[in-house]
C-alpha cells in the first residue's frame, strides 16, 4: 500500500512539476479521475501549489539588477 501510495504521491508531483510528456500526463489525469483516493490527493496538492502561488512574495527587480545579474552569469560560463 505504502509502495502505491508513494508512486501516487510521486505522479502527482511529476504532473504539477511539468515532468510529465503529454501522453503521461493525459492518462495520469484519466486515472486520477478513476479513483477517489487519488483525486482527493490531487486535489489535495493542488490548493497547496494554489495557495503557495497566491501568498507567496515575489520581489521584483529592477532592470539594472537584472543586468548586473546577467553580467556576473556571463563571468563564470559552464559552471
């Protein structure tokens, strides 16, 4: 049980993660559909993500930071 479940949990991530290639994803969402546990989970994981999104403080930069940025990315390439 424990094994489905953590499979369930990791689908579930994957899907919200965008990891998933569209066939995956379109039968992940038919068996999420399928069963109750799942979809409870899914939603579940949803609000979270929602939620998160919603509260979640994102200070925005101003257009010289992000080039100062950029400039001390272009300094250490491949690394």
């Amino acid at each position: 049980m424990d094994s489905l479940y953590n499979d369930l949990a990791k689908k579930i991530m994957q899907y919200f993660d965008r990891q998933l290639n569209p066939d995956d994803e379109k039968e992940f969402l038919t068996q999420i559909k399928k069963n109750p546990e799942g979809h409870d989970a899914f939603m579940k994981e949803k609000h979270i993500r929602e939620k998160l999104k919603k509260n979640v403080l994102r200070p925005s930069g101003t257009p010289a930071l992000r080039a100062q940025i950029k400039e001390q990315i272009k300094k250490y390439p491949g690394q």
